[in-house]
C-alpha cells in the first residue's frame, strides 16, 4: 500500500486534478468558471511535472549545511529539473488567468453576460 | 557545431525594446509604432543577412553552456529562412498598422506585436523543446490580447475562445514534454532527436500524441482550430493579417519540428518512432482540415470569415506537404507556407483598409470594385490567384510540388491529394466569386477609395512578391529546398549541427 | 538552342506587362496588343521544324529542364493561331469593346507555350495561365452580371478540367521519372500492351480536360455560356483559337493509336476506345446542331454551331487512320478561319446594333453590305459550299467515316450537316435580310480597318476553299510525322481522298455560274418593296392594341417552332443539371460542415479533446 | 453537438471523454520508470546538481559523453564533493539547485517567463484601456484597523519581499514570489484606503527600467563572455548572500518588475474605465 502510495498518489491527484478541470471547462456556461477550470488544469499539470522529479526518498535540491545532495556517487536530491520548469509555467499560467479574466471582464462590459451561450446568440 | 552567438540578437534587442517602449509611450503614443518598426527592420536586416550571408548551419548558445546542458538556439536553412519571411512580413505589417492603428491603448499595442513577430522568431529559433513552449506562449499571449483589440465585441469572444483552446493545447504540449523527459531527461530537441529510440514505444507514443495535439491548435489542424474563424473575424485586420502571416508559419514549424526531427525516423519518407505512425495521423488530420476548411468557406457570406476558413485549408493543404515525408513534400509544404503567408497577410491588409474605407464585410459589397480602387482589386486577385495555384503566381509552384510529392508517394496518397484536389476546386469557386464580383457591374456611383501610403506599401510590396515568386522561383524554392533538407534528414541536418559527438542509438 | 523560340513566349509576356501598364489609354493598349500579335509572327517566320530550345529551372533539388520543340504539328498550329490573332487584333483596333489587350498577350504566350512545349510542367504551367487569363477575359461582357456567372462557370470546368491533368501529369512522373511528353507518350505505347486499362486511365485524365477545352460532350454546357457572354471582340479568339487547344491536345498527348495494341477493335478496324470516341464526337456534333437551331441569341447560337463542328472534328481524328486526321486538322483550320470570321462580323454586327438577339435584328444588309458579304461567305464555308474552305474537309470527314464503315454516324453526321443549314439561314436571314428595324437608321458600315480585314478574311476563306492543297501538304507533314502514311496531295486544287479525287476549283466555277443564273433571275423577277417591320403580319394595326408586344411579330420570333416541338422531349435531359447538382450539394454540404464550427469556446475545446481521445485510442490499438 | 444538446448528455460525454483520457494516462505511467527508479542519475539536471556541467561539456567534446551503449548516459562525469560555505568558485555558486537552473543554467527560459508575464500585464491594460473613471467600484470605506494596518503591514511585506528575491539563491524563493508578495503588499493598500492610486508613471518607469535591466545584464554577458546571458562575475563561496554570480542581480530585476507588474495590474483591474473608440 505504501509503495502503491508512494509511486502514484501524485500522478493519481495530478490526473485527477486535469480531469476535474477539463469537466468543468467542457460543461459549465460561466466564463469565470471556465477560467477556474483552465486554472485546474494547470495546477494538475504542474503537480505532474513536480511529482515527476519527486522519489519517497529524496531531498530537497538545495545545499545547506545539513543535507547533502550527493551520497556514493548519487545524487539522493529531487529532481530540481522540473521543479524550475513549474516555476516558470506557474507565471506562464498567471499571466495567461490574468489575461483570461480581463477578456472575461470585457466581454461582461459589452455582452452583460458571461454565459457562453448567451454570447453566442447574442453575437448572431 | 559552429557558433553564432551574433543571432541572440534576434531576440535581445525586440526584448530590450519591447520592455522600453512603455517609456517612449511616455514620450509619444505614436512614436511607439515607429519603435516597432525599426525593431521588426532590424530583426529582418539581420535574418536576411544570416540568410543571405549563408551563416547557418550555426549554434547559438545562451548563458555559456553548449548544449544539451543550457538552452540554445539552432539556426539551420529552415530557421534562418522562415525567420527572415516572419520579419519581414511583420516589417510590412508593422508598416501597415502605423496607419491602422490609432485609437486605444497603442503603446501596449506595439509591445505586444513587437513581441508577437519575435516570439514567433523564437518559435522557429529555438533549440529546446520546454523553451520552444515559452516562446508559443509569448506569441500566444500576445496574439490573445492582439486579437481581442479593436471596438468591437466580437474581437472578445474570438479572443476568449482562442485562449481556452490554446491553454489546453500547451497544457497538452507541456504533459507531452514533461513525459519525454522522464525517459530522457534531457530537454535539448538535437538529444532527444538522438536518443528519441531508447523511450518506451508506449509512452513514447502516448507523449507524441499530447505534443502533436497541442502544437496542431497553433498549426489550424482539424479538430483543434475551432478558434480559427471567429478569433480571425473578429480581430482587427492587421492582427488577422498577423495571425495568418506569421503565427502559422511559427505554428505549422513547431508542429514539424517535433514530429518529424524529435519523433521522426528518417528515411525516403520520414516515419515516426512509437507504435503509432503520428506522421500518419497528421495527414488525416491535414486532409479532413483543407475538406472541411474548403467547403465551410464555400457558402461563407462575410469575407473575412471566409478568408480565416481558407487560411485553415491551406494550413492542411501545407500539413499534407509535410506529412507525406519525403523531401520533395517538404518542400512543397514549406514553400507553400511561405506563399500562403504572403497572399493571406495581404489580402487580410486589403479587408483592412476597406473595412476603413466603409466597405463592408459581405461578399456583395465588392462588386464594382475595380471601378473604386484598382489598386486594391488587383492586389486582392493577385492574392486570390495565388491562393488558387494559378501559374505566374507564387502559390502554382508550391501547389506542384505538394501535388507532385503526394503522387510520387503513391498509396493512400493518390486518394488523399484527389480530396484536395477536390477541394481546391471549390476553393477556386469562392475565391472566384469574390474576383468576378470586383470586376462586375459597372453603375455603382460610389467614390473612389483613397489608399494612404502606409497601408499601400505593404499590399505593394505583397503583390509584387508574389509575381516575383511566381515568376521566378528559384531563389525561394532554393531555400526551401534546403529546409525541407533539415526536416527529412535529421542527423545531418539538426542534430549533428548541434552536437557534433553524439551517436544515434 | 535556339533561342528564337524563347521569344515567342517571351515578347507577348513583355507586351503584356506594357500593355497592362497603358491599359488605362485604350488605344495605346490595342495599338501594343496588334503590334506584338504581329511582332510574333514576324518571329515565327524564322521559326522552322526541328528547332529545339530548353532552359533549366532549379526546381524540386534538381534541374528541371523546361523544353520548347517545334513539330509539323505544333508549326501548323502555330501559324494559323498567330495568324487569326493578328487578323482579330488589327480589326479590334478601332472597335470599342472591352477586352483588355495584356490578357489577350498573356494568352498568346500561353498558347505558343502549348503548341510547343514539350515537357508536361511547361505545358500545364501554359495551360493553367491560358485558363485563367482567358475567364478573366470572359468577366468583361456586356452583360455584366451574366459574364460573371459564365466566368464563374467556365472556370469551375476548367480548373477541374486541369487538376484532372496535373493528376494524369504526376501519374505518369512517378512511372517513368521524367515529364517530356515524347517520353511518356513512348512509355504508353510500351505498357499498353500489358496494362491496358492503366493506360486507359491514364490517358483519360489527360482527356477530360482536352475534352472539357474542346467544349466535347458531356462537358460542353460551358461553352455556349463562356461564348455568349464573353466580351465581342474575346469570343472570335475563343471559338477560333482556344478551342483548338483541346484539339491539339487530343493529337499530342493522344496517339489513340496506341489502343490498338491493348483493346480488341469493334467495328471497322477501330479500337472500341476510338469507337466510343468517334460517337462523343457524333454526338457533340448532333446536339451542337440541334440546339443551335433554337437559339435567339446569335453568340449562343455560333457557340452551339462551334460545339458541332469541333464534334466532327473530334469524331474525324478518333478514328486515327491518315484521312481521318488529315479531315480533323483540316477541318479544324477551316473551323478556325470560317467561325473566326463569323464572331468578327458579329461584332461588327453587335457593337453597331447594341443587341445579339435575332429577334430585333433584320435588314442589316443595307446598312453593312461588305460585313453582309462576308457574312455570307463565312455562313457558306461553315455549310460546306464548294467555293468556300468548309467544303474540303467536311467531304474529308464523311470520307474517312465510310471508310472505316461506320455507316450510322456518318448518317448523323449528315443530317448534323442539314441541321447546319437551318441555323445558318436562320442566322444570315435573321440578321440581314428582311426589313430594317427603325431603331437600326442610324447603324453604318465598319471602318476602313475593320473593310481590310474583311475583304482579307473574305479572300482567305475563298482562297483555301478553292486551293485546299495549301493547308493539305503541312497536314500530309503533320500525319506522316505521326507515323501514318500522308493522303497524296496532287495540286493546289485537289482535295484528295480514298475513293475519288475533287478538283475543287470545277466545283466551285459551276456552282458559281448557277448562282450568278439565281442571283440574275432574282433581280429580274418582280419588282418589291419595302416595308416597315410590322406592316406585313399586322396589317398596319398596332400589335399592343391586342395586348401583344411587337417582338412577337418580327420574322424570327420562333423561326423553328415546329422543328423545336419535334425535338422537345430530348431537351428534358440536362447534362448542365448534373453539374449544378453537383455544386448545389458540394454547397449544401459545405453549409452543414460550417456549422461544425458553433462559435462557442466549450465547443471548440470539446474538439480537441475528442481528437485527443480518439488519437489515445488509436494508440492503443497500434 | 449544437447547443441544443441535452446538459445531462453532455455532463455524460465530458466525463466518459476524461474518464478515457485519465486511463489513457495512467497505461502511459505504467511504462514509466517510478518510485526510486525517479532518479536524476540519469539526466542533464545531474550535473546541474553537481555544478559540473563544464567538465560534462570537456567529455562532450571529446566524444565520450554519447559513447554507443553507455547507458545511463551522465554516469562519466567526475564527481567533485561540494562542501557548503566552503567550496568556492563552482561553475554556478548558487547554494539552490532549483535557482541556479532557473537563472543561470537555464536562464533563457526565465527571460521568456518575465517576458510573457509582461505581455500578459501589456494585454491587460491595453484591454481595460480607456478614460479613468474618478468613481471605485468599491463602495464601503474600510475601516480604521484595515487602514492602519495594512499601512504598517505594507513596510514588513515590502522588506519580507526584497529579502526573499535577494536571497533567491540560497533559499526557495526568488524574483517571482517575492514580487509576488511585494504586490500582495500593494494590494493590501488598495484594501486599506479608498481613495488609494499609486503613482501610474512610476510604476511604468519601475516595471520597465527593471525589464530594461534583466536583458541589459544579458548582453553585459553576451559584450563580455559572448555569450547571451552569461554568467559574468565571480561566483564565490557557495551559501554566502555575496555568491553566485549574477543571479541575486537578476532576481532583484526580476523581484522588482513582477511586483511593479502585479501591482500595475491589481491598479488596472480595480478602476473602472471607459472605453473610448472615436
């Protein structure tokens, strides 16, 4: 059980986490709920990218003056390859919600909706 | 590997401007615009001289680490080439919006078309496989907010609609890269390229799937373009023109450069590693796009709607140039880019202005055009002409060569281009109705269009691009030709180049 | 290398260019547009049998070599076009219709490209640029609106008609890995013996857009269409010379020989491929007839009369034996100059009188004698009357049909030949004879430009009529360059054939003493007098009073009613019908298609990720 | 599939469309290599971890790094022990792996983030550009604990943000959370007072200069080593605040545009605009 734990509990949350927003994106008519779910989405890949540099048994990739990140030739730290991966699609993800939300902003400006389908006839 | 770290140029300098021009906005709104421009000037001296001066094959490292350690940017034929057609389409795009753009926040405007024509530089630049998703976010970003300029409402929910496909496009492309480099662990395109068979064949083929899937939402592939119609109706025109001109291209590269150097097999016809052949599978996409992309524009009243659903068939007719695999195919495919962004930018420019000139967007409202702006009614059939693949314009070669490349694959080829072909016939339809309009009826009264210099220069210089191509060839064919060289040949032609010492397993 | 070649393609794309830059100045732009058409046939003179020229283009990684060859075919071809073109553009010189003179160029560069290249790639690059030179020449008619959709039209069949080719072209690229034509043609004959049917096939892309240029059934509804509402002074070129492209090549890309070899012949010695195809052309022939008879519209009916005739033309050369080709370019020629000579007339015709419907004509002839003759003289021609170029070769063609003992379709071909006689009469009567409409007092004779050329073209149709010898010896060069042997060619005067010889000069001195007896006893006779339109059906009573419109009376408000009810059940059966079915459903299912695209952002994403998933699946099952 | 679609369908074919994607995930992780077999051993970020990325680069050189059938591939490289606060001058001095690859190592990457974070700001105001109106949307007055609080909780988040932005290289943090959290600062005076509006064109001339900056210390690096991005000072001791080359520099551009950038987006979203076209 432990071992099942260790090797999928992220990826299960990771998985879960896309899939829970990509429902919320294919079925909701609200375009902030839309957003939250391309928010979902996100975290859910990110926690991927973080649990795939992750083992039960690593350190952290940062030198101090307790850990040491190489023990018999092996590095025993986390990967911290993907770690600056996520940093950097963390903001990718900011910008593009910011973005997201000022579109959703305008668009409740000019339709004075936000439901997708209300825009829709209203643009016909 | 030879070095060439000049080429970081190509990005550093629109980066340091893009990040100063809010402080010439301060200064001046206009002189924003011209910024722009002399930025997108240099960017696209610079590449013709990198092209023209033959300084590729080339490496260009970043932060002093070769690669596959640090990042870096290959310039090869393909590179070098199409960096040089995106600026200088930008150039001519940027020329035209100092006239198109006047009203709104036109400081931040020039900041994102700055960054837009040099993310997808960068697109085409890079050597990396997660920085190559940094650059698609920065042209996509950009062309977001891009297209969600203008006065009107619809501009917005294009806009939207292209953000939440694209999101999930890279969020797709990102899965994809984050599970090749569980197998390799290495991000570096020339690597991977390399090593891509020591992956498991399963996940090797699941994780193509996420990357072709997402980058086919930038390249308009079927059915991941839905944004394509409205995000290019509602935009501005200048930024449709942007969209077609330049986004595809840095769409349709990336596409290729990861099916066909990162996952591809070479060979007389390029397969992919894995257990399903994702070249394969593009070309069914590509086929179902130029059909479905054809016949929706076939009974499209708005022509600008129209225009978007041709830009979506002709990004499959490209996709099929390149998937066939061979190099003949690629070159077809790449010439046909080429092409494809010269005509469309242009005719989009030409919506532009008449748009402004209070022309409608509805197929009626061009009869009689000839008789109010001859200028702009030749441009516009020189353009449809070389979307149809009419000798003496650019697009007939490109036409042959993806024709002549898909009958010499033969197979399932034959029927493949018969569809095309099929539907190149109704692309011929359409586009004819609007070039029999223009030139029918002669009683409208209206005045004549006035076409100011700085939209008349790049329709100009479009127009006439087009003739030279279609007359003289060679000089793009010969480019082209060296590209497709890069993409079917992947040792020699990227991986190599990059780094020197490493074995193919 | 001789460059002299080079120059027939390039002067009319230079002319081009000029004459697009003066095409604000019109005649500035005719002036340029004759000069080149004449230029060019100055250079064809230094242009002989044999000579080669080819120029390599960097295309596709490796040289292409783009071949220009002058054959006995391509020559003959060469001439009669660039001829015709010179005629047609002095006589435009002072005409004020609205062809644009660099389009014109563009085509004769693309048709001294197709008479001679020998390489498929130069070859479709010049017929694609025919193409769409020549429906954007169509756009600019009279009547506007219907010009459009003829263009429109004509270039939907002709852009089929080429990717058909451009798949025939790259077909034979990948079998044998070179795009000369002799080359290919070599390769044909050497399979057809064992893959008869891929031959076949083949060769049947490369025919549907012969066919489809020639305006053969069933793809001829274009024709009348792309003729009628072409501007006046395009349609003399269109009937006369670009149809023949189809024709030309038939004989090219066609050794319809080469079937011998791979199918069983049917009837007369003639391969059931041939045979299905000398009945195409019977057919064109009879249905060209038939419809002509009934047009109102003098263009459409001439279009109709062109589609007969390219009909006998096509079902002389089908039969490929030396009479029948020698009868089909021959034939072909006459074709070119009589029908060319009629659309001039009609444009004289048309640009004094404002209308082509033969219902308001009448009674030209006094105001336009010499058009009047020249008129008659082509009407003649095109019914094959002895003085006249018709006659040679229709004699020719029913020749070499007896010959081949193909007894049915010469019997059609007959009665196509009666049914001419109708549509001509009703043509030269409608717009000539009769009484003069008041609304024509003012119509006057051409010019003195447009006089020269008649008289010119007026000689020409009398010269060839009574030498056919001439235009048969290059023929007799053409057919034994296609390994057939030449009829004999005895003199200038003798059309020779396999059963009899004709002196055509007898001929012609005999008919003409009897026409002179006619024309004498005509002006003897009683004396007459001339009378208003109206007058002699209504008895001076004015047709609106009984709520009829005066149209309804003029003499050839439905000349053939009678015959037309004969023939009406046939004319339920469209071929026109099929191809706009064909289009409304690519429509209706391009409507459906576009609502794929709902405009909604959950839907699009949807998409993808339904394509994602169905690629999951198809990786799984991999 | 119009939006007639019944919603119960539709909610139906979502979850059967991810509930196919999610085992399509799973039977992918299922070849891939897990628990301890999730190892850097066998990677670039290795030597990253190592800081011997330059040593790599000599056997890469010379052809034994990609020798034919030594797999893992990174095992060739010699490993020196790094000692904290001892070992000095390393390739990259930056005590946290994850910085040094961020900034240094693949610094590129991070040059492209500032830029789309910038883009997006850009877009945000180009979009919500228009004659401010006077009016917040904000109609309740907070109140007197809010208003001093969060001014004197301002100072401590301004200092708490320059210090984890300046001491990116040694602990996690860096130039994006510290901007971050300098932003949240800002926003806590917008929560605080009414009537609050930072200073628009200090903002504009912070946020850019800051950008300006970042590529500037580039191109010191591509004018001095030729190359773009380049490390160009001395790295010094690992774990010492004075280390690790130019990665406190471009943290502090870095920390100062994002929370410039963030703040300038907090200003625009909260003020209302009108649009104007003509």
């Amino acid at each position: 059980m432990q071992e099942f734990l260790q090797n999928w509990i992220y990826l299960i949350a990771s998985v879960s986490l896309i899939g829970v927003g990509l429902y919320i994106v294919l079925t909701k008519e609200n375009i902030f709920k839309i957003i939250v779910g391309l928010n979902i989405i996100e975290s859910g890949t990110n926690l991927f990218m973080v649990a795939i540099g992750w083992h039960p048994n690593a350190v952290m990739p940062i030198y101090t003056a307790t850990d040491h990140l190489v023990a018999n030739g092996k590095v025993i730290a986390a990967d911290p390859l993907p770690q600056s991966l996520v940093l950097t699609a963390i903001v990718i993800g900011l910008g593009t919600t910011a973005l997201a939300l000022t579109i959703g902003i305008k668009i409740f400006e000019k339709y004075g909706t936000l439901d997708v389908r209300k825009i829709k006839e209203a643009e016909e | 590997m030879s070095i060439f770290n000049n080429a970081a140029l190509l990005i550093g300098v629109p980066l340091l401007f893009a990040f100063s021009i809010p402080l010439f906005g301060l200064i001046s709104k206009q002189l924003t615009k011209w910024v722009t421009l002399f930025v997108i000037g240099f960017n696209a001296t610079f590449s013709l001289y990198i092209l023209l001066a033959h300084k590729y094959p080339a490496v260009v490292v970043m932060g002093n680490w070769v690669p596959p350690f640090g990042e870096n940017l290959y310039i090869g034929p393909v590179a070098a080439f199409l960096v040089s057609v995106i600026s200088i389409i930008g150039l001519l795009i940027a020329i035209y919006n100092l006239w198109a753009i006047k009203l709104g926040d036109v400081t931040r405007f020039s900041v994102l078309f700055l960054m837009f024509t040099a993310g997808a530089s960068g697109i085409v630049l890079t050597g990396d496989i997660f920085n190559l998703f940094i650059f698609m976010e920065i042209t996509g970003i950009s062309s977001y907010a891009l297209a969600a300029y203008g006065p009107r409402r619809r501009a917005l929910g294009g806009a939207f609609k292209f953000l939440v496909v694209s999101s999930i496009g890279s969020t797709l492309y990102l899965l994809g890269v984050t599970l090749i480099y569980t197998q390799l662990g290495t991000l570096n395109i020339a690597e991977i390229a390399a090593r891509i068979n020591q992956t498991t064949p399963g996940l090797l083929t699941f994780a193509g799937i996420l990357l072709i899937s997402g980058l086919a939402v930038e390249a308009e592939l079927f059915p991941f373009n839905g944004w394509v119609p409205d995000t290019y109706t509602g935009a501005v025109s200048g930024v449709s023109a942007s969209l077609s001109g330049i986004a595809a291209i840095s769409g349709v590269y990336a596409l290729f450069r990861i099916a066909m150097t990162v996952l591809g097999r070479d060979g007389a016809y390029v397969f992919t590693y894995g257990k399903l052949d994702l070249m394969t599978v593009i070309a069914i996409l590509a086929t179902t796009t130029v059909i479905i992309g054809e016949l929706s524009a076939l009974s499209q009243k708005n022509v600008k709607k129209m225009l978007a659903y041709s830009s979506m068939a002709q990004m499959g007719l490209v996709a099929v140039g390149f998937s066939i695999g061979s190099k003949l195919g690629v070159y077809g495919g790449i010439f046909q880019l080429v092409n494809h962004s010269i005509a469309k930018s242009m005719l989009f420019l030409i919506i532009g202005v008449l748009a402004a000139a209070g022309l409608g967007e509805k197929v009626e409202n061009f009869r009689g055009l000839w008789r109010r702006s001859p200028f702009l009614s030749l441009a516009f059939t020189i353009g449809a002409f070389s979307m149809l693949g009419f000798p003496l314009f650019a697009g007939f070669w490109s036409k042959f060569a993806i024709v002549g490349a898909s009958i010499q694959r033969g197979g399932w080829y034959d029927f493949v281009i018969g569809l095309v072909l099929f539907a190149s016939i109704v692309e011929a339809f359409y586009y004819l109705r609007i070039v029999t309009y223009i030139f029918s009826s002669t009683e409208v009264k209206a005045p004549k269009i006035k076409v100011s210099l700085s939209p008349a220069i790049p329709i100009f210089v479009l127009a006439v691009a087009i003739i030279a191509i279609g007359v003289y060839p060679n000089f793009i064919g010969n480019f082209s030709m060296q590209s497709a060289g890069e993409f079917t040949h992947k040792m020699t032609g990227y991986v190599l180049n990059v780094i020197p010492t490493i074995v193919a397993h | 290398m001789n460059s002299n070649l080079i120059w027939l393609v390039a002067l009319p794309l230079i002319g081009s260019a000029v004459a697009a830059i003066v095409v604000r100045y019109k005649f500035l732009d005719r002036l340029i547009t004759f000069l080149t058409f004449a230029t060019t046939l100055f250079v064809l003179f230094s242009v002989h049998v044999g000579q080669s020229y080819s120029w390599g283009l960097n295309f596709l990684g490796t040289t292409l070599n783009l071949t220009l060859n002058v054959s006995h075919l391509s020559i003959f071809m060469l001439y009669i076009s660039i001829a015709f073109g010179t005629v047609l553009t002095f006589y435009s010189l002072i005409d004020h219709s609205r062809m644009k003179g660099f389009l014109l160029l563009l085509i004769l560069a693309a048709n001294n490209w197709i008479f001679m290249s020998n390489d498929m790639v130069g070859f479709f690059f010049a017929w694609e640029l025919m193409g769409w030179a020549s429906v954007v020449s169509v756009l600019g008619g009279r009547e506007r609106e219907k010009s459009r959709h003829a263009a429109l039209y004509y270039m939907i069949m002709s852009v089929s008609g080429s990717y058909s080719m451009f798949f025939g072209i790259f077909t034979l690229w990948r079998l044998t890995g070179t795009f000369s034509i002799s080359a290919n043609i070599a390769y044909l004959s050497s399979i057809v013996g064992i893959h008869p049917w891929w031959v076949l096939g083949i060769v049947s892309l490369f025919f549907v857009t012969f066919m489809i240029k020639a305006g053969i059934f069933p793809f001829h509804t274009w024709v009348p269409l792309a003729y009628a509402y072409s501007p006046d002074a395009f349609t003399p070129f269109l009937s006369a010379v670009m149809s023949k492209y189809g024709i030309y090549g038939m004989l090219l890309f066609m050794p319809l020989s080469l079937m011998e070899r791979g199918f069983p012949s049917a009837f007369g010695g003639v391969p059931w491929t041939n045979y299905i195809f000398v009945w195409i052309g019977v057919i064109t022939a009879v249905l060209g007839t038939v419809l002509a008879i009934f047009q109102d519209d003098v263009k459409k009916l001439f279009a109709y009369s062109s589609l007969s005739n390219l009909g006998y033309v096509v079902a002389a050369i089908a039969l490929f034996t030396p009479v029948g080709i020698t009868a089909g370019i021959f034939h072909a020629f006459n074709h070119l100059l009589f029908k060319g000579t009629l659309f001039i007339t009609l444009l004289a015709v048309i640009s004094r009188s404002g209308t082509s419907k033969l219902s308001e004509m009448g009674g030209l002839w006094k105001k336009m004698p010499i058009t009047f003759f020249t008129f008659f003289v082509g009407i003649a021609s095109a019914a094959g009357i002895p003085p006249f170029n018709g006659f040679g070769s229709k004699w020719l063609i029913y020749q070499a049909m007896i010959k081949q003992h193909l007894p049915f379709a010469t019997i059609l071909l007959f009665l196509a030949s009666t049914g001419a006689f109708m549509y001509l009469f009703k043509a030269f009567h409608s717009i000539f004879l009769g009484q003069l409409s008041h609304d024509y007092d003012r119509v006057k004779e051409v010019s003195a430009v447009g006089k020269i050329t008649e008289f010119f073209l007026m000689f020409a149709m009398t010269f060839f009529g009574v030498q056919p010898g001439y235009i048969l010896k290059p023929i007799g060069a053409i057919v034994k360059s296609m390994g057939l042997k030449p009829l004999p060619v005895m003199a200038n005067g003798y059309v020779t054939g396999m059963f009899s010889n004709i002196y055509v000069p007898l001929i012609s001195w005999s008919l003409a003493v009897s026409f002179t007896l006619g024309f004498i006893l005509f002006f003897v006779s009683a004396k007459h007098k001339y009378v208003s339109q109206e007058n002699n059906y209504t008895a001076g009573q004015i047709p609106e009073d009984w709520g009829l419109t005066p149209e309804t009376y003029q003499f050839s408000w439905n000349f053939y009613q009678p015959v037309e009810k004969l023939f009406a059940p046939f004319f339920r059966i469209k071929i026109d019908g099929f191809f706009r079915g064909t289009g409304d459903w690519t429509k209706t299912i391009g409507s459906a298609i576009k609502e794929i695209f709902v405009g909604n952002a959950q839907m699009y994403a949807f998409f993808a990720i339904v394509g994602l998933i169905i690629f999951v699946i198809a990786g799984w099952m991999a | 599939m119009k939006n007639e679609t019944p919603e119960l369908f539709k909610k139906i074919f979502a979850l059967s469309v991810i509930a196919v994607l999610i085992v399509g995930f799973f039977l992918a992780f299922t070849e891939m290599p897990k628990g301890w077999g999730v190892n850097v051993n066998g990677r670039v970020s290795r030597l990253y971890v190592l800081k011997n990325v330059r040593t790599a680069t000599k056997s890469l050189d010379s052809g034994k790094f990609f020798a034919k059938g030594v797999k893992p591939l990174r095992t060739d490289v010699a490993y020196t022990p790094i000692e904290f606060k001892k070992t000095a001058n390393l390739e990259d001095g930056a005590a946290n792996v994850v910085t040094s690859i961020v900034v240094d190592y693949r610094g590129f990457d991070t040059l492209g983030e500032v830029t789309v974070l910038f883009l997006a700001v850009s877009g945000v105001m180009m979009l919500l550009f228009g004659k401010r109106k006077k009016e917040r949307k904000k109609k309740t007055e907070p109140s007197l604990i809010m208003y001093v609080g969060t001014r004197i909780a301002f100072s401590v988040i301004l200092l708490f943000g320059i210090y984890i932005f300046v001491h990116g290289h040694l602990t996690p943090g860096g130039g994006f959370p510290g901007g971050a959290v300098i932003a949240s600062g800002i926003l806590g005076l917008f929560l605080g007072r009414r009537g609050y509006s930072p200073n628009h064109m200090g903002l504009k001339a912070f946020e850019s200069l800051s950008g300006i900056a970042f590529v500037i210390i580039g191109l010191i690096g591509f004018f001095s080593v030729h190359s773009f991005l380049a490390n160009f000072l001395p790295t010094g001791i690992i774990g010492d605040l004075y280390s690790a080359g130019f990665i406190a520099l471009i943290y502090i551009a870095v920390g100062m545009k994002v929370g410039s950038e963030l703040a300038a987006v907090v200003d625009t979203m909260i003020t209302d605009t009108e649009e104007e076209w003509s």
